[in-house]
C-alpha cells in the first residue's frame, strides 16, 4: 500500500467525519446516514492502514475519530439493575458452565492431591515433626485446640469480612495471573490443597479426622466450589494465550479476558456466602449434621445454579462476555 497516495484518496472522508462529530446542533437525517457510513469506512481504513502500513500518527488519529463516531453512533449506557439482574442470571452463571470442562477436572485433581497430601502427612511421623514440634501440633489438633478455636477467634461479622476478602483476592489472582501460561494458578492452587492436606494428616494423625470435616465442610464445599472455578478459568484464559484457535490472539483474549473479568464479580458474591457461612454457621453450636447440611444446601443451590441457568444461558448463546454492542469493533483486513 502506498500510504500517502491512500491518505490523499480519503483524507476528505476524515474531514468530513471529523466535521460531523464536531456539529453543535443536532444532526438531520441525512447527515446521521452519513455518519454512520463514514464511521464504517474509516473504521475499514484503520483496520487496512494498521495491517498493511502502520503509522503511529495516523493510525493514532484514525483510532480516536473512529472511537468518538462509534460513541456518537451507539451513544452512551448507563448500567442499570436490569443489568445487574442479567448479568446473574444469564452472563455468570453460563461463563461458570462453558468453562466447567476446565474447573470440574480442576475440582477433581486438587481434591485428590489435597487427599494424598493428607495421607501422607497422616502416616508418616517424620513429616509432622517437618512441619512443627510436638507440642506445637498438640496445640492445634487438642480437643478446643487451633483448628477448632480458629473459626470462634474473632467476631462473627468481622471473620465473616476478613475470610471473604482473602478468598475473594485468591480468586481473582487464580483469575488474573492465568494470563501468564497458567503457572501462577497452578501456584496458588497448590498452596491451597496444601494447607488443606496439612490439616487432613494432622487431625487424622490424632484420630480428629471427623471433627475437622465438620469444621471444614460447612463453608469448605462452596468456598473450594468458587475457588476451583476462578483455577479453571485461570487456566482456560492462559490456555487461550497458547491456542487461541480460529480467532486472532487479540480477540480470543479480550473475549476470554471480559468473562474471566466478570466471573471475578459473580465469585466474589458466591465467596461472600460462604464467608458468612464459615463467620456463623461453621463455629455455631448447631449440631455438626445440620452444619455440614448447610454446606451441601449450598453447594447444591451453586451447581444447580451453573448448570441449570448457566446451561439454559449458554444453548442460547449467552457467553459471559459483554454485549456485542459494547464490545471494540472488529474489522477485517484485507490480505
């Protein structure tokens, strides 16, 4: 392509755009068909200039007139309720189903690790005294000792708020570092079935196995639930950055990017339940039945949320990213 010989073809086309964006008044009917038509062709042009003959200058140029005719054309939004309420029972939980063939296999080897781990741990001496002194694992798995006295240490509400802002942050880290080849999550994910094989092998160790369950499993169920998801999307975006498939990389990204960026949201919900869950059922003096009832309740209510609504949403399309309005536009380019 020869750039200047391009620039004089459709230099008069930005003008003219350019002169339209900048009117006062309001447009006539005319004048708005041909906004529109100029906005697609300059858009066009971007698309050509930037994959044939990029300038900085002009493609800088080009990029902001085409963002404000774009704005002109769709106008503004403001988000409402409406959204809100879409957004939860349409855009969340069918992000949450279409990645579940990542998180559900997530779900079941982290559970098997953990499980290991505990074994482990449980079995052999000479890992315990690794991991503290005698004493020191007498303190934590002692009848009203660590591990039970742990979830009564602090106020119910404020308990409730600390464990959801840390499995709220593990979440979105799982979320957001899965960009990085997927080795991050595969870190911190880790280090959660970690602690959780450590307190399976201790309290198993001094034959507590059953009074940690009942500790655990309350809140455990649906907070490791959204934990697992938030790895499994991780890993799907970092997956995406490796085999976009028939979409550019860009693309792929930026969509993957928009739904992991929303399941960031409808997780942080889902851990705000089970933090009230650990904050006041799990040190509750319900019985342990009813307690871990609770858990499995809302466990339960968690999948057949995803894969009720969340399939009924994706059949219908629905992916979690934003609406296609909304979304930067895509041009092709020619070859």
């Amino acid at each position: 392509m020869d750039l200047d010989v391009f620039v004089s073809a459709h230099r008069a086309e930005w003008d003219r755009l350019d002169a339209l964006l900048r009117r006062q008044r309001r447009l006539t009917g005319p004048e708005v068909d041909e906004l529109v038509v100029l906005y697609q062709r300059t858009a066009t042009h971007l698309s050509l200039i930037q994959s044939s003959a990029p300038d900085p200058q002009l493609t800088g140029r080009l990029t902001q007139l085409v963002a404000r005719a774009r704005s002109a054309v769709t106008g503004t939004r403001r988000a409402s309720w409406r959204d809100a309420t879409r957004f939860l029972t349409h855009g969340f939980p069918a992000a949450v189903y279409r990645s579940r063939h990542w998180w559900v296999p997530t779900a079941l080897l982290s559970i098997a690790l953990a499980a290991v781990l505990g074994w482990w741990i449980g079995t052999h001496p000479e890992v315990q005294s690794s991991i503290a002194a005698p004493s020191e694992l007498r303190d934590l798995t002692r009848p009203g000792g660590e591990y039970e006295t742990y979830y009564s240490s602090h106020p119910a509400a404020s308990f409730a708020a600390q464990v959801w802002t840390n499995n709220a942050q593990a979440a979105a880290m799982c979320l957001v570092l899965g960009a990085f080849l997927c080795v991050p999550v595969i870190w911190i994910l880790f280090q959660n079935m970690l602690n959780l094989g450590v307190g399976i092998g201790l309290m198993s160790s001094a034959d507590r196995l059953d009074t940690f369950l009942g500790l655990v499993l309350p809140h455990g169920l649906l907070e490791l639930t959204a934990v697992f998801v938030a790895a499994g999307t991780g890993l799907r975006l970092g997956w995406t950055l490796i085999a976009p498939g028939p979409r550019t990389r860009r693309t792929a990204m930026a969509e993957e990017g928009r739904a992991a960026l929303g399941m960031a949201i409808g997780l942080a919900l889902i851990l705000l339940i089970s933090g009230a869950i650990e904050g006041f059922v799990t040190p509750s003096g319900l019985p342990t039945w009813a307690r871990i009832g609770i858990g499995i309740a809302a466990e339960l209510a968690f999948l057949a949320y995803v894969y009720v609504l969340g399939g009924r949403a994706a059949r219908a399309g629905e992916t979690g990213d934003v609406d296609e309005a909304e979304r930067s536009a895509a041009v092709p380019a020619a070859a």
